[in-house]
C-alpha cells in the first residue's frame, strides 16, 4: 500500500516531537549539540525507520511493539534520572560526548521502528521520500531544539537545568502510554 504525502509528513513530524523534546532538554542542561552530531541522529533515527518500513512484513511477527517500547522507556528514563541527579553545568556549554549522541539516536530511533511495524509500512515507492524527509526533519527538530534549550538556559536560574531531567522521563512514560 503507497503511503501518501501527508501519512508520510505525519509519521514524520509525529516520530520528531520525542527528538525536539530531548534536544530542548539538553540545550537546557547547556549540552551542546553540534551540527554533526545531529545529522548523525537524524540518520539513525532514518536508518531506523527506513529499516521498519522496508521489513515490517518479515519481522513484525518476531519483535512485539511492546519490545521497542519498553526499550525506548529504559534508555529515556535512565537519561532523564541521571539528568536529574546532575549538578548543575558551568556557564560554558559542553558538547556532547560520541557515546551519548549514539544512546540518544538509538532510543529516539526505537520509535521509528515501533511506527514502522506497527502501521505495516510496506511502501516501497515511498522508501526514497520517508528517508530524506525524516533526515531534513529530525536534523531540524534536534538542531533547533538544541539552540532553543541553549537560548533558554542563557538567563535561567541553576535549577532549570532539572527541568530538562524531568522532561525527559516523562517522554519515557509517554513511551509506555
């Protein structure tokens, strides 16, 4: 079945929100993300997606929905505890290292395959659209989110940077949701 232009953008922007929600909350915590690394995440996240729509048929019988979804839990609500449990960042903004730029592709990624399986995506005209239209979009959600958090954080007080924590687990729980 072609999936449509708007089904496409939907999914899309629907599997961003997560990505643009984390991406605040590390510009917050005035970790900085840098245009490599969110390309980087954006092919992740794509390559994901792009490898639940064109096997979804073969192997939606072996990975239950539920599997991604409490796997997208762990990895976020471990993120966002420790997070919370973090003093508070010096004035100048990190960058963040290699390792957690792959743990934050991954787990924003794992949404990507749960969507894939569980709306069957066998679109195979369509594959070349989902793949650059989720890059361009995901690269953006993180990129900008990141400025945003950053631009936020400029004027807050220390505290705020728990807010980013907090954001995070609560993604987790949506997870579940």
């Amino acid at each position: 079945m072609d999936l449509l232009f708007a089904e496409i953008l939907l999914l899309i922007l629907a599997l961003s929100v997560d990505s643009l929600a984390a991406a605040i909350s590390y510009g917050i915590a005035k970790i900085k993300i840098s245009v490599c690394q969110a390309v980087f995440i954006s092919f992740v996240c794509s390559g994901f997606l792009l490898f639940s729509v064109g096997f979804a048929a073969a192997l939606s019988c072996y990975i239950p929905k539920i599997l991604t979804k409490i796997g997208s839990f762990i990895i976020l609500f471990l993120i966002g505890a420790v997070k919370l449990f973090q003093k508070p960042k010096s004035e100048k903004p990190e960058r963040l290292p290699a390792a957690k730029t792959l743990l934050f592709a991954v787990s924003m990624s794992l949404d990507g395959l749960a969507a894939g399986f569980g709306a069957g995506l066998a679109a195979e005209d369509n594959i070349a659209v989902v793949g650059l239209f989720s890059c361009f979009i995901t690269f953006l959600t993180v990129y900008l989110g990141n400025a945003l958090g950053l631009r936020i954080n400029k004027n807050a007080p220390p505290f705020i940077q728990k807010v980013g924590g907090a954001a995070i687990i609560l993604v987790a729980v949506c997870k579940l949701i």
